[in-house]
C-alpha cells in the first residue's frame, strides 16, 4: 500500500540513463532557479517602507535612491557571480570559493549559511505567499500557518517527483508574475504620465525630514537587501543545466538580474509615486494593484500570480539545497545518505530534510515573515562577502588574463557585501543575533561529522602488515522459547552450518525446566540444550551471562560465537503488537557485543 501511495505522490522510478534528460534549458532554469530572487520584489519595497515608517510619510521619498543603492550592489553580485560560474563550472558556489581560497573553516561557514539560507528561503517564501492569499482573502488570516504548512508539503512532493518535471510546472506562474508585474507597472506609468494618479499622493524628493539619522537610513538600505537573496544560487546548481552548462547559466543569471532590476525598480517607484504605507493586513504590491485597478479582475491576477510566485520562490531552496548538501556530503561533512539519487533521480533525502526543516521553522515563527526576513537576509550575505573575498584570493594568486577588472569587480561586492552584513547586525542585532550561535554550532557539527568518517574510514581499511585474526570455527547458539516449527527451522538450519550447536533455554519455574528438558531430550537429543533459571523472571540478563562464558571460551581456540535469534513474521504488520519483543530486546542488546555475530532467521507465517 505504501509503495502505491508513493508511486502516486512522485511518480514511476527513473532509469540512471535518463539523469540527462533531468538537466535544464535556460527557459526552466530561470523559473525554478530565479523564483527566489524575482519574488523578493513583492517584499523588498516594502521591507525599506516599513523602516522608513519609524519617522513617518515624510521620509518614504528615501526610498528611491535606497533603491538605486540596491541595484548598485545587485549588478556587482551579478558579475561577481558571472564571474564564479565560469571559475567554478561543477557548482558549489560560495562553499566551494570560500573553501578553496580562504580555507576550510571559511568553507563550512560558507556552507552552513547557505543550508541554513535554503531552509528559511522555503519558510520565507511560503509564508510570504500565504500573506499575499491572507491580503485578498482576509478570512484566512487565523489559518496562516497551516496554510504554510501544507503548501510546504506540496512543493516537497513536487520536488521529489523531479527537476524536469517541478520546472515544468513552475515555469507559467513565474512568467506569469512577471507578466503581470510588467502590465502593473505599465499601466501605472501611463496613469502617471497622463495624469490619472494625483501628484500629492507623494513628498517630493528631496524634502528635508526630521529626525532622519544615517543609521536609519543604512537600516532601510540593509532592509531592502533582501531583494537580492537567491542571486547566488545559479552558481550552485550549474550542473542541473543542459550542456554548455557554465554557459548557460551565465545567461540565466544576466537575465535574473535583468528581471529582477526592473521589477524592483518599477515597484519602489510606484509606491513612492502612490504614496504607499506598509499596512499590517496588506501588502505593498496589494495596494499598488488596487489603486492602479481597483479590486477588479486585473487586481486579483497581480495576487494570485505574487503568491504563486512567493510560494514557488521556495522551489530555488529545493534546487540548491540537496546539490550544496551533496557537496558537504561528498566531502565528509554531512551524512552520506545526502550524496544518494532517489526513485526520481533528484538527491530525495535533501528535498526531504529541506521541508521538514522549514515546517519547523514556520510553526516555530508562527508564520510571520517580516521576523524571518533579516536572519535570511543574514544568511545570504555572510556567503557573499565570503565568496567574493575568495574570488579577490583567487585572482591575485593566479593572474589571469584581465584578473584586474576581475578583482575589482570582486572587490566592489566584498566591500559592499560587508557594508551590509554589518549594518544588519548594528541596526538588527536583536532579530539576527542567533547566527552567532547557530552558525559555529553547525561548523562544529560538521567537523565531528569528518571525524567520524575518518576513524571509521581508518577502522575499515585493510593493512597488509595487520592480517586479520583467522576464523577457525564457529558456535550458534539459538535461543529457544518452547518446541514450535519457528524453533525446529532455526535449529535445523544452524545444524546445516556447524556441528557446534547450543540451544539456551530460559526458565522462571524450576518444573517448567525439568519438564522442558524432558521433552528435548525426546525431540532433539543430537543438540545439546543449557537450560537457565531466572530468579528475576529476566531472560536478557541470564542470557547474556551464558553468551559471554561462551564467547570468552571460544575466543581462546579462535572460534567466533553467533547467535541465532528465530523470529516468526506475522502475516499483518498490526499483529505484532500481539507479541512479546523478547526476540528485538536480545538483538538490540547483542548488537553492541564486539565479538558476536548476530543473525536473525525469519519464519513466514501465512495466516
């Protein structure tokens, strides 16, 4: 029945040959890819308005040449990133860079921020586009989290069912944003330029503000950095793109940034121009609809596809998120299970953690975007700066052709980079502070998962100089409950493997012994049978005596003792909670015995 509902959910499994035909033309590329940044428009804008609203209506005028700011440092992150592709083509992005050219430490730091950055891009976006369906439909405001949580679950089975066919899907609500932000911003423009939108609605730039400090005004620039979260990871996930891979996604990532200029800049000039206010039950991009529109067929078009996109924006976590895992998992600093293929040739397990991950994160945050935003905006920017500082590394060690115009192009996006992580945590200590607590907990964790790896890599090699101890016999002791055909099948089967056959027997009634060897002695006279009595009605704890007289015994003429549990398979997986788990307790407990082999022989039963 599982394996039904799982072929249902995802899909039949792939063949390994069909893992080119998963790859990416530039077309889904920007969809699944570029989701991410292009959504941060319908928050961006509104993230330097809810800071500039501290000191009033007055102020909002700063938000244009916030937003000139922004776009400065977004056409550096471009080239910069450009840049990475093409010095980088087998993915990795910022890790890699940063692990290369800084060093290991800067490498996992790099990693962790952007593991972390994936998981709350799901969890931000989910729920910024659960805010965006609350706005049109306000009834739903009380049910924001499960809205989120569910939605989560939709994207993680998309996601699973694969990357070709998760782009397919996702490519028409992604155009049809900006479709629809196009036709927003065009229409607004000529209702400007004909004079449909009053000139008052807005304070003239340039008007002089009271109490406006530098530090607010670094804090908005920083607040609309969030726009550009998602730059980077094209340059994570070049090998999901179809040959010339680096090619084409040095393209994608022009045409990001190119998309994503013109929709913030469209967008923070009109709720400037309309003299927009952040409200707490609407969204900037909500009023700027509504009074370009009206609450008319065009307005609801601009919500539907702004939470289509801000829910699907999640899916550049899901592409990034299992390539960067794979990455730390290839190099031995994250679990093994991450470097694994699913039914659908997609890494399932980090699809899978990924979800799990940002449901926590949601209920934990209640769905409130506007606290997750900064730790996001956080996470982005620590693996900038790192990387373009790696780059700077980079270009000086090696000198390329023209690795002067490289490294300034670097160096503008380090020190800008820098600027803003900074400022985020001056102007928002309070809501990104756990960073330094989470961040080095991650390195370490990582660093013990290397460990680990190494001893056990250690453990497991071969030296020719140390041979193993040879093997020269074996002793099956099989624990025995009573004569049944379960315990008839163990028996006859460790006979088949060895003469030395022990069958254990442990008693709670001294009668119950006597009878008990009676009776084998009857039955199977050929095995010899140690009955044990139990004064504490225990049978691990006799059992375990008996196993290590034996095993110290055999030890000494290099025998190697395994015990033989019979387990008998109940035709219904609900019928084993009929049954005593005396079988499970024994093997859980001789698991850890070093010198032990445990095996366990099953009994089929058909009724």
């Amino acid at each position: 029945m599982l394996s039904s509902v799982k072929r249902l959910l995802i899909g039949r499994p792939l063949k390994s040959t069909a893992l080119g035909e998963q790859k990416l033309n530039i077309f889904k590329a920007l969809a699944i890819l570029s989701s991410d940044a292009l959504s941060s428009v319908a928050y961006g804008t509104e993230q330097i308005l809810l800071v500039l609203a501290t000191i009033g209506a007055i102020a909002y005028w700063y938000s244009v040449p916030i937003a000139i700011g922004v776009l400065f440092l977004l056409a550096a992150l471009i080239l910069s990133y450009r840049q990475i592709i093409f010095s980088y083509p087998n993915g990795g992005g910022a890790y890699l860079v940063s692990k290369e050219n800084l060093g290991l430490t800067a490498g996992l730091i790099a990693g962790g921020s952007l593991l972390v950055d994936y998981i709350l891009t799901v969890a931000v976006s989910v729920s910024a586009g659960t805010d965006a369906i609350t706005s049109a439909l306000p009834g739903l405001h009380p049910y924001n989290v499960f809205i989120a949580c569910i939605l989560v679950i939709l994207i993680t089975i998309l996601n699973l069912r694969g990357l070709t066919e998760s782009a397919t899907i996702l490519a028409y609500p992604v155009y049809l944003f900006v479709i629809a932000l196009f036709i927003l911003i065009g229409t607004g423009a000529f209702k400007i330029l004909t004079g449909h939108v009053h000139a008052g609605t807005h304070i003239s730039i340039g008007t002089p503000v009271q109490g406006i400090t530098l530090f607010l005004l670094l804090r908005a620039f920083a607040s609309g950095c969030s726009a550009l979260t998602g730059v980077e990871a094209i340059s994570n996930a070049i090998p999901n793109f179809k040959d010339p891979a680096p090619n084409n996604a040095a393209k994608t990532l022009i045409l990001m940034g190119s998309l994503l200029a013109l929709l913030f800049s469209g967008i923070t000039f009109m709720a400037y121009y309309y003299g927009i206010s952040p409200k707490a039950n609407e969204t900037v991009v909500s009023q700027i609809a509504k009074g370009t529109f009206g609450r008319g067929y065009l307005y609801f078009f601009v919500q539907g596809t702004t939470a289509l996109i801000l829910v699907l924006a999640a899916n550049t976590g899901y592409s990034a998120f299992p390539l960067l895992a794979y990455n730390l998992a290839k190099d031995k600093y994250m679990p093994r299970m991450f470097t694994i293929r699913g039914d659908r040739l997609g890494y399932s397990n980090g699809i899978v953690s990924l979800g799990v991950a940002s449901i926590v994160l949601i209920i934990a945050f209640g769905g409130q975007t506007e606290q997750l935003i900064p730790l996001y905006a956080v996470g982005v920017f620590i693996p900038f700066t790192l990387s373009q500082t790696g780059m700077i590394l980079k270009w000086i060690r090696e000198k390329p052709a023209r690795w002067i115009a490289k490294l300034t192009a670097n160096l503008i996006g380090a020190i800008i980079t820098f600027t803003v992580l900074v400022i985020f945590f001056i102007t928002k200590f309070g809501q990104v502070w756990s960073v330094l607590i989470f961040l080095p907990l991650i390195v370490i964790l990582f660093q013990r998962i290397y460990t680990h790896y190494n001893a056990v890599g250690e453990q497991l090699r071969i030296d020719p100089d140390h041979p193993a101890v040879k093997i020269e016999g074996n002793v099956i002791i099989v624990p025995v409950a009573g004569i049944t055909k379960v315990v008839e099948n163990s028996i006859n089967y460790a006979k088949s493997l060895t003469d030395q056959v022990i069958a254990v027997y442990v008693s709670f009634d001294r009668d119950d012994e006597k009878k008990f060897e009676e009776k084998w002695q009857k039955w199977r006279p050929d095995v010899r049978l140690v009955t044990i009595h139990s004064h504490y009605r225990s049978v691990l704890q006799p059992l375990r005596k008996f196993i290590d007289i034996v095993e110290h015994k055999a030890s000494e003429s290099n025998y190697r003792v395994t015990v033989l549990i019979p387990q008998f398979m109940t035709k219904k997986n609900w019928h084993y909670i009929l049954h005593n788990q005396s079988s499970l307790l024994i093997r859980t407990y001789l698991l850890y015995k070093k010198k032990v082999i445990v095996a366990t022989l099953p009994y089929q039963f058909k009724k």
